[in-house]
C-alpha cells in the first residue's frame, strides 16, 4: 500500500479555484500511479478539496488509484487557519477582502 496526503483547500484566499493546488493533487496521482504497490490511496483532508475533486476525477483514475477523505481534528484545523491567516498577512495579503 502506498498513501499521499494533500491538506490544501480548493479555493484561494482570493475565492478562486486554486489550480496550482488542484496540479499538486494531479502530481501526487501521478507519482502514485508509477509506485509498485496494489492499493494506492491520495488521502485529502479538506472536504471540499475531496468533494471537487473526487467529481473532477471520476472516472479518470485507473484501478489502482482511490482517493479517500480523512477530515484532521478540529483542534489542528484550528491550528492551521491560524498560520495560514498570519502567513497571508506576512505576504501582505488582506484577509478582509
């Protein structure tokens, strides 16, 4: 068995579809698929990084691929909004926008 995870959310700060996130996802499948093993698994977290791409890749995945959702605990959600928030604020974006 071979596993993956990605934590991104679909969209960007600015509302977008994050397309760079979406590639790393695509990326991740990529490496996945050319691992020998029987079950390989990209495991997202975020819901609906899991749900949009789970409908954007239906039907594309070859057998051996899954994507599976495992949500993180709401005290490590927390804590990942809270460096997310204070690193768009160093990169001066503005979270009220």
């Amino acid at each position: 068995m071979s596993v993956s995870v990605k934590t991104a959310s679909w969209k960007t700060s600015g509302k977008k579809r994050g397309s760079g996130k979406v590639q790393g996802a695509y990326t991740e499948l990529y490496f996945l698929d050319h691992v020998e093993a029987k079950q390989k698994y990209l495991i997202l977290t975020d819901p609906e990084f899991f749900r949009c791409f789970t409908r954007e890749t239906q039907g594309r995945l070859a057998a051996s691929l899954a994507l599976l959702h495992c949500p993180l605990p709401e005290e490590l959600c927390r804590e990942i909004t809270a460096i997310r928030v204070k690193s768009r604020s160093e990169l001066g974006f503005d979270e009220s926008a």
